[in-house]
C-alpha cells in the first residue's frame, strides 16, 4: 500500500476497530468508505493467504464505497452500518459480478439471478457487500470425514489463532476466519446446525445463530428448511447486534418470517444494556456437554461461569431432559433434496445443474478435483424421493421438533426455572437447531496454546432481546477477545 496513512491505520487502528468507532472517523471526514475498503483489500493482500477465508473480492466495491461517500455528503448517512465492508458466506445470493457457489465446483460459474432477501437489506443499510467468504462445501452437507472449512472450489480455510494447529470450525469458516483476521468489520454466516456458532467459537468471535424466522432464507442456497438460517459473525456483541437489525424483516417469499411477530423492525442494541441484569437466571448444562471438552478447555469454561456467576443468577448445573435421546440428520436427508432442487430451478439458464443427480454426476466426472472426500451425505439425499412423503422424514420432523421444544430446551426452562441455558463451545447447538431457536456465543477465554474457547448463550424461540443483553454483559465483564497474531 502507497498511502502511508491507510498503510498504517490498516495494521494498528483498524484490526479491532468497531463499527462505532469506524462511523466516528467517517462522520469527521477522517476517512471514507472507499478509505476503508482500500484498507481491508490490503489487510486481505497480506493476511488471507496464510488463512485461505475469502473466495473472491466484489469487482465494484470501490465504487459502490464511493457512491456511498457521495450519498452521505448529500444526504447524511443511513445509519451505523452505512459505507461499512461487510463480508458474506459463499451460499448467499448477490445479484452483481460475484458467483453464489456454496464452495461447490459445480456451481463455481453460477451467477444469481436476484439478490437474496439478505444482501437487499444489506444494501438497503448501507453495507458494501466486499467479497464472498469460503466455506465447507455445501454447508457441511455433503460427505463424512470432510475438514471444516474445505471446499472444492475455494480449498482449506485455516484458523487464523493457529493456522494448520486449531480447527477452524465450520461451515461459516471463511466468515469466521476472516473476521478474526481482521478482514472486513463484520460477517454474515450461516447455520443448519453449528455452522455460525461452531467457527464463532473456533475463532474467538460473537456468534448470532437467530430463531427460524427471524431472517429470511429467500435467495440462500439451503441444506433444510426446517432449521437454516442466517446470522451476524462479529469481534463485539454491538457490532453483532448491528447487524442483526440490518438482516431481519419480514420477506413475503418466507411465509416463516410472518411468525417474527414482534422483533422484525427492532434495533437490538436497545437491549444491550446492564440495567437489571442481575434478575436473569442461567443454567449450565454440564451432562454430556462437558465432556467433550479437554481438561484445560473445562477450565476454561469453569473460569468463564465464574465471572458469569458474579453478573447473573448462575443454575450449575441443569440437565436438559432429551440430551441422551437417540437423534438423528433423517430430517435433513429427506429435506436437501426437496430444497436444494427448489434452488437449482431458479439459478440462470446458463447454469445446467438443475438437480442434485446433476451435482452428483458432475462430481463424478470430475473426481480428482471434486471428491476429495467422497459425497456421502448427497448420495444419501438422493435416495429419497424429493417429495418428503416419506413417513421416516414425517415421523423424524414431529419426533425432532418434540424432543427439542416441549422435552428439550422449554422443559429444561420451566423446570429449572431459568431464563438461557449455557453450552460449551457449540457443543450444545444440535437441540436448539432442531427447535429453530435462537443460541449466542461469545469469547469464552484460551487455552495455554492459544486456541479459542467460546461460551453459548441459548433460550426459547425469538428469546434474542434476552441472549443479546446476557452475552453483553458478560463480554463486558470479561473483554477476553485477543486478536490473532498474523503479521
């Protein structure tokens, strides 16, 4: 970078610069939009090949920065996130120069047709959409034994605290990682099961996987209805909460966003607040959780609830009555197949992938590149009949969403007498995924080698106000989010 100036401020003022603190300079005429852009596209120059995290740059976001420059002269800003960068996850529809591919060679010429209903309120804020984030091909929905992070098309994402050392997570693990590293102000990922909460956790940031409903999935390249979602991946909660507000609405495409009945115009910084804290109650849900966690990593997390302890009512520990059930992905199986073909319908007639066999057939022609570690999980989809008739997908859907609600996480509530239930990492994600129910996570703490440990906030259904004002509190009363060490 020529500029001594941005040169600089992108290697010492920008890495853990908040939005806040980003619209203080651009309302000072201290910077521009296109300022920070330039800053981010360095900072993406020198840092993303070591980490891998972003697929490719949007061809005009010098100029959309510019417009927007131009725009807040004339007219004054939108609010908090206008002329902001913000990075978005690989299956997210943009109808511009940049593909929608969800890693996938076979779509990796794929160009949408409109935008999602996501980018819309993207652009609507004010955002300018920099580039599109790696990702674990297919959101994780296409084989066993895959890392997270891989994808045909854009390769391994690495974790940015640890390169080839630490998990990155998946399969929002290019939004994850690029966040991290410091690459754009904040991300948009996705989650079917722990693909927002998992890199979260993995890479030291705060994680917003939504109540179903909240955002709409129009436009995103989908694994199951019943369960996907979009949501914010930022370094604060405030920023976090930023984003949410600009992502949720009600989409007429969505018949799931009607259900949103109350939080669909909401700013949710309103709720990041200390005031009556205290009256909020958490139970630790240690049975089986824990025990995934190594012995440093329990630590961590004893010394996390600790603190958490001395801000709210802290219930250690409560037992979530369905945890030991025999679950299973069988709705998942019979929902990809219906949904995924719903999608590949709508993309351009240049595109000649049209059903999952299509994607199937092509992976076999081209092997060497595409089946590195085989496709499983898409054979296993194809087998069904795409109508979801089956009585194993009908019986698998009810049985899920009864064990995840009214014996899951609202049982353990009421009978606890708890507002949010505490998790692990992600390890907890699968039973509120399932109930379509909302899940907070936030930098928990290191482990002596430096890998991220990540603590997860969870409640009932559009329970966001609660989980934001929790996780808030606790960020500000531990502040453990280190940046990684890349330069």
């Amino acid at each position: 970078m020529e500029n001594p100036r941005l040169k600089q401020m992108s290697l010492e003022w920008l890495p853990e610069a908040t939005i806040d603190e980003m619209q203080s300079k651009l309302t000072s005429g201290e910077l521009t939009s296109k300022d920070l852009v330039f800053m981010y596209l360095y900072r993406i120059s020198i840092i993303d090949k070591k980490i891998n995290s972003i697929l490719e740059i949007n061809p005009e976001a010098i100029q959309i920065a510019a417009a927007l420059d131009t725009e807040r002269q004339i007219k004054g800003s939108r609010g908090p996130l206008h002329g902001i960068p913000v990075l978005i996850k690989d299956n997210i529809d943009t109808n511009d120069k940049m593909h929608t591919s969800a890693g996938s060679l076979a779509l990796q010429h794929s160009y949408a047709k409109e935008d999602s209903f996501v980018a819309k309120q993207l652009r609507d804020a004010g955002v300018i959409i920099l580039g599109k984030t790696n990702m674990t091909e297919w959101a994780n929905f296409m084989t066993t034994g895959m890392p997270s992070g891989y994808s045909s098309r854009g390769g391994q994402v690495l974790n940015p605290y640890g390169p080839g050392q630490f998990d990155v997570g998946g399969s929002s693990s290019g939004s994850g990682a690029s966040i991290a590293a410091n690459l754009a102000a904040v991300a948009v990922g996705t989650e079917t099961s722990g693909s927002i909460l998992s890199p979260a956790s993995q890479n030291s940031l705060v994680g917003i996987k939504p109540t179903v409903g909240l955002i709409s999935r129009s436009g995103i390249i989908p694994i199951a209805h019943s369960q996907d979602t979009a949501g914010p991946m930022a370094r604060t909660v405030k920023d976090a909460a930023y984003l949410l507000t600009a992502l949720t609405g009600i989409d007429t495409n969505d018949p799931i966003t009607k259900t949103n009945r109350d939080l669909a115009s909401v700013d949710f910084t309103q709720f990041l607040s200390l005031k009556e804290i205290d009256s909020i109650k958490v139970g630790v849900a240690r049975d089986v959780y824990f025990e995934y966690l190594s012995d440093e990593k329990r630590e961590v997390m004893n010394a996390a609830i600790q603190v958490l302890s001395e801000v709210v009512s802290v219930k250690d520990s409560v037992t979530i009555p369905s945890t030991k059930a025999e679950w299973s992905y069988d709705v998942l199986t019979y929902e990809f197949k219906a949904d995924i073909e719903a999608y590949l319908r709508k993309l351009d007639t240049s595109v000649s992938i049209r059903t999952l066999e299509d994607i199937i057939d092509f992976n076999q022609k081209n092997s060497e590149r595409t089946l590195r570690y085989g496709q499983t999980l898409l054979l296993e989809a194809n087998s069904t009949s795409g109508t979801l008739t089956e009585s194993a997908y009908l019986d698998s859907l009810e049985r899920d969403h009864y064990l995840s609600t009214s014996m899951g996480i609202d049982l353990a509530l009421s009978e606890n007498n708890i507002d949010i239930i505490v998790f692990p990492n992600n390890y907890g994600a699968a039973i509120p995924a399932k109930a379509g129910y909302p899940s907070i996570t936030v930098p928990a703490g290191y482990t002596s080698e430096g890998e991220p440990v990540g603590i997860t906030f969870t409640g009932t259904a559009f329970s966001e106000p609660l989980l934001l004002k929790v996780a808030y509190a606790f960020e500000q009363a531990t502040k453990y989010r280190v940046q990684p060490v890349l330069y």
